[in-house]
C-alpha cells in the first residue's frame, strides 16, 4: 500500500493553488475539502491488499475499520 503517493499529489494540488493567490488560509482549507470529497472513492484492489495484510499481520488486523 503506497501512501506516499496519495501524500504527494494532496502536497502538489496545495501547491497549484497557493503558488499565485493572497488569502492563502481560506483557500488551502477550501482546496482541502475539495480533495477529501474526491477521496470517497472506493479503493482499488482493496479486497487483496486487505487479504495481503491479513497473511503478513495475522491477527493483528482489524478488518473493521
């Protein structure tokens, strides 16, 4: 699982925004909420990173969260 990745493009869409505007707190906490409402999306291929998980950490995991 490559959280790095989804860290790296929310840092680059901050930065798009706060490169040439002045009001820079309004804007990056509305650019927030823009970028958390596209991550509702489903997870791709979660059910076999869940499964890859569960063989490493046994029952350490918590399926429910």
């Amino acid at each position: 699982m490559y959280t790095t990745n989804i860290i790296e493009g929310f840092h680059r869409q901050l930065r798009a925004v706060t490169q040439s505007k002045g009001a820079l707190m309004k804007l990056l906490f509305l650019v927030q909420e823009n970028i958390y409402a596209k991550w509702n999306k489903p997870v791709h291929n979660w059910n076999q990173t869940l499964a890859q998980l569960s063989i490493i950490f046994g029952d350490r995991l918590k399926p429910n969260l």
